[in-house]
C-alpha cells in the first residue's frame, strides 16, 4: 500500500504513480472526486520532485494587452468589449512601444502580449507592432498571440494558419501563451464560448505553431460548467499533443473568475479546488516539463501551498494585469522580483530565475534596479 492515502479508491492510482505509469482517464477522474486533498498532493509532489527537484521557476516579464475591442461576445469574458462600448480601447504602435518602455530595464526578459478580436485590425498591423517591439527591445522574447488570436487572423487574412504563424514569428514572435483553450468540449464551449474557434482547431493551431518551431503554453479554464470528465478530456488531448509535437512548456490551470461577466451568478472556485486542480495536471500531464501556479489567479498564497502540490513555477512581475482583474481578481496587479524570491523562499523552495524558454537567468543585483 502506498503510504499517506486515506481514500481506498485513490490507491491504484497512486500505485500507478509511484510505478511511474500512464495514467488513464478514469484515474484522472478517480483524482478529481477524491476527497483526499493531502493523498492526491502528496503523489502530486512525488512526481513534482522527480521533474524538479526543490526549484521554482520565475521571470521578470511584463504584460501588454493592446486592444480590449473583441467581436466575440463570450459569456466568460469580462475583459473583451464591442467597438461602440465606451469604454473600449486600442492602442497605437507608438502606445504599444511606450507601454513596453514604462519601468523597463535590462531585467526584463519577456513581454506577454494577448488582446482582443479587433474587427479592423489586420495581421500586417500585429506584424508591425512586433517588429517595432524587436527594434527597441531586442533582447526581449515576445510571447505573443493566442491560439484563437491566430485563427481569428488566419480566416480575416484568408489565409492558412500556418502562413499567419510563419509572418509571426518572421516579424518577432518568439513562442506562444496557452490562453484560449477554455475547455475543449464541444458541449461547453457552445454555451461559454461559441464565437471562438473549437478545441479542434486549437489543438491543430498548436500543433502547426510547435512545427514550425514556435514554443507555447496550455491552459485550461476551469470552474464553471464544465465536469470531471471534461476537464481529464481536456487534459489528456493537450497530453496527446505534446506526444506528437513535445512543444509545449508549461501547463497553467486558470479558475473562472465568474464576476462582470453574463455568469457572475456562478460562485468562485475555492483554494481547495484551485489546489486539486494543480495536483491533478501534474500526475495526468507526465510529458510536460512545467505545472505553473498563476499568482495572478490564485492569489500569492494558494500560488505557494501549489508548490507542494505539483507546481514548480509561479509566472513572473507581470506589472499590469487586466484580463483577470477585468473579473474581479482582487490581487496585485504585478510583484517585484524580491516579492517573488521572498514567496517562493517562504515555501520552502529555491527560486530559480528563468527566460521563457526555462533557461536560467543570472545577474547582477544592479540589473534589477528597477524592478527589484
């Protein structure tokens, strides 16, 4: 018998892990109805270990999201807005290239950039305002773009997605966000997202993106509609992807934050849920490097109990964050590098500073007189 399990039914899942054996879909269902919090953690962190050792990952990056306007009227979303609305906004390039400079110094090492559907704006534009990123910021990876932000462009451009990625990443994309994944099941998504691309034509989005050499990031929206069994589906085709392409980076759990938007009458997700969603990614997802808590959307506290419950990576400084807070989320809009060395300390674990490729990062202290 595995130790520290006190849910029977958990237990042949937990030998298949200490084995280190795929596990199944019905084991990943067996996870999530587990009331044993500590038992699911406890194997969570067996296999966190084995990946990572005691390190935790962090960047100093920043977020740009450079327009809100969004033809897609998604029941999930507080942040996107109609073009009439307002209180809608786009930047111009030159915003986007001053936004960018605000508090930057030689620490940064990521912009994070993801916006709305904007019905005029054209890939040539996106392409500009990326090679005006690289010119004054050229040391600095551009993560940029979602899966759905691609094929919006991909059918405005009447173009393939592949050509869309290719002048992308000719223009300075460096790798991709997970962002847009929501929850892949064709039942869900009508109701939460119908005006976006189907969990079909992201997955191949992915897929094309990770052949062509792009990096991203997966996510997964959780907390609303969707059940057990949608989530391990989901979780399970992302792991099938990686199988096939191993482009992916790093898994990011998100909460549905249900406050401004057309279902605010849903309640929020608990810690207990927000931890079991950890647990449960990094013992399904064994073909992937990374499971990130995303302080953001957790909050730093529930970000560092993640720590001992699969996660090996906390995001980064962020500085401004709209998408969530558009929500609801009452946390801070960014942390400075020493807040995060003091959190992932505080945990009991070694920060590790990393780019967005997960290559360490070392400076000197001077380097982070901005930030820091």
């Amino acid at each position: 018998m595995v130790p520290r399990i006190s849910d029977k039914n958990l237990r042949p899942v937990a030998e298949k892990v200490m084995a280190g054996e795929r596990l199944a879909f019905d084991d990943g269902v067996a996870l999530y109805r587990s009331p044993d919090l500590l038992g699911v953690g406890y194997l969570a962190n067996h296999v966190r270990e084995k990946l990572n050792g005691n390190e935790t990952y962090f960047n100093v990056n920043r977020h740009i999201n450079p327009t809100d306007v969004c033809v897609a009227a998604c029941k999930l979303c507080a942040f996107g807005k109609q073009k009439r609305n307002p209180s809608a906004y786009t930047m111009s390039h030159e915003q986007v290239w001053h936004t960018a400079g605000l508090g930057y110094s030689e620490a940064v090492s990521e912009f994070h950039i993801v916006g709305g559907l904007h019905p005029e704006l054209d890939l040539e534009w996106y392409c500009r305002m990326f090679r005006g990123l690289k010119e004054r910021f050229p040391a600095v990876h551009l993560k940029a773009l979602t899966m759905v932000e691609v094929g919006y462009l991909s059918r405005r451009e009447n173009i393939s997605v592949r050509e869309t990625l290719e002048r992308l990443k000719q223009s300075g994309v460096d790798s991709m966000p997970g962002g847009g994944a929501e929850i892949f099941s064709e039942r869900v998504r009508r109701i939460i997202c119908d005006h976006k691309i189907d969990g079909d034509e992201w997955i191949e989005t992915a897929r094309t993106a990770h052949r062509i050499g792009l990096k991203s990031n997966a996510t997964m929206l959780y907390g609303h509609i969707e059940t057990e069994e949608d989530r391990i589906d989901h979780l399970i085709r992302l792991r099938a992807l990686q199988d096939d392409t191993g482009g992916f980076q790093t898994y990011i759990p998100l909460a549905f934050h249900p406050e401004n938007t057309p279902m605010r009458h849903m309640p929020m997700t608990s810690g207990f849920q927000d931890i079991k969603a950890i647990a449960v990614a990094r013992l399904m997802l064994d073909n992937f490097p990374h499971v990130k808590a995303y302080w953001i959307m957790m909050t730093p506290k529930i970000a560092q109990v993640a720590q001992r419950f699969g996660a090996d990576d906390i995001d980064g400084t962020v500085v401004e964050e709209k998408i969530y807070h558009d929500a609801g989320a009452q946390t801070a809009q960014s942390l400075r590098r020493g807040q995060l060395l003091r959190l992932i300390e505080r945990a009991g674990r070694e920060p590790v500073e990393r780019d967005t490729l997960y290559r360490r990062v070392s400076r000197d202290e001077a380097a982070f007189t901005v930030l820091a």
